[in-house]
C-alpha cells in the first residue's frame, strides 16, 4: 500500500491510491476508507476518488461520515480543489453521507448493470477544513 499510495508498482490502468483502517477504542477494525488523488477514464466515469467500507455492526452510527470527513481534509492537504465519489443509486445511507459534506449530484451512470450516481464535493468552499 506504500508504494501504491506513492505511484510505484501500480498495477496497469490503475492510480495511486492511499488507504487508512478505522479502528475502535478496543483495537477492532470497523472500517476503511480510500482516496484516489488521481483521476483516470473509469474513476471519472463511474469508480470516484474516494471508496469507503464500514463493518456492520457500526453502520448508522456515523462512522463514515467521520472517515469521510477526514479523509476529505487530507485530500485538501493535498491540494485538491474538488473531489468525485460515487455511490450505487440504491444506497440511500451513502448518498446521506456524501451530501452531508456538501456533494453535489452531477449524474447517474449505468456501470456494469448497475446505476451510480456521481457527486463532487467542492473542497474550495467549505470552511470546516480550516
């Protein structure tokens, strides 16, 4: 994940991507999250910048809107002035999350079958990465 997050040895087609683990007070794993500061054909179509995983017995419990805003500060750090992320049309909790840090749906796109509605998340106007 090292070299990965650093451009090197990435497998063909893919961008560099960082990776951090939620973990609990008591040393568990309950979730992932993921930023791609690149962007490539697919992730600008479908796949976003930022992938998120939450274990369920935590989901609902505002764990991934904390990691997403985290992660959103970092891709700040880095100079990013916007961010893509994306989420299966169905997934109402995720869609909650993302506009919760200010996504704006641009679209929905049929991938592999299934519809994906794409937001960016302007990281130029909000004033809580200060």
């Amino acid at each position: 994940m090292k070299n990965w997050s650093q451009g090197k040895e990435l497998p063909v087609g893919r961008v560099p991507l960082i990776q951090w683990l939620c973990i609990n007070d008591k040393g568990k794993m309950i979730g992932a999250i993921n930023l791609r500061p690149q962007l490539n054909e697919y992730l600008l179509h479908s796949g976003g910048q930022i992938g998120y995983v939450v274990h369920p017995d935590y989901r609902c419990k505002g764990v991934a809107s904390w990691m997403l805003g985290e992660v959103l500060k970092k891709a700040h750090e880095l100079g990013k002035e916007r961010i893509l992320i994306t989420c299966r049309a169905n997934n109402i909790a995720s869609q909650a999350t993302i506009e919760k840090w200010g996504g704006l749906l641009e679209d929905q796109r049929l991938e592999k079958g299934v519809w994906v509605k794409r937001f960016w998340i302007d990281l130029t106007k909000e004033s809580w990465f200060i």
